[in-house]
C-alpha cells in the first residue's frame, strides 16, 4: 500500500468515526440550545452553542460533508448575530431551533 493509499484509507476511517459520533455532536448543540431557551439573555449559552457549529462546521469540512459544514456554519453566523444585538427576540430564538432541526436531518 502507498501512502497516498494508507492516507486515503486513514481520512476514510476518521470521516466513519466523524459520522458515528454525530449524534453525540448533535446533542450537546441540543443541551446548548435549550439552555438558550431557558435563559436566552446569557451570553454564555449563546457562545456555547456557537463554538459547537463552528467545530462541527470545521470537522464537517475536513471530511467531505461540505453540505453539513456549510450549514452549520450559517447557524453559527445567526448566532454571532444574535450575540452581537445583545437582545434575542423570541422569533429569533424560534428561528434558530428550526435551523438546528434542519441540519440534524439533513445528515
């Protein structure tokens, strides 16, 4: 076997496991946002669940789900956005929800 094979074969074993612990991914993102439902004028819950789609965008990207990564990080963008106004309307937070359930079955 090459090395450009025994790579090709590593990124295929590594983009399994990626997709087998998407669940996991998908909920924490589930924990964080009902924790910005629950209290949506803390920040911290906000950044949480943006620094988990930017991970996910980022981890999507590198193993070939370019679909999933891009959505994601347009969540994540929605988020920096609601960070950034300080205020979170309740149609927005709605909004978000819808976003995060799309992307969980769009995998």
């Amino acid at each position: 076997m090459s090395d450009e094979d025994a790579v090709k074969a590593r990124v295929e074993v590594l983009a399994k496991v990626f997709t087998g612990r998407l669940h996991v991914r998908f909920e924490k993102m589930d924990a964080a946002f009902a924790l910005c439902q629950a209290d949506s004028a803390q920040d911290a819950h906000w950044e949480e669940l943006h620094r988990l789609l930017h991970s996910l965008a980022d981890a999507a990207g590198s193993f070939g789900f370019d679909a999933l990564g891009v959505q994601a990080s347009h969540i994540a963008l929605r988020v920096t956005a609601l960070l950034a106004q300080g205020q979170r309307h309740a149609h927005d937070i709605h909004e978000i929800g819808l976003a995060l359930a799309a992307l969980q079955s769009a995998r």
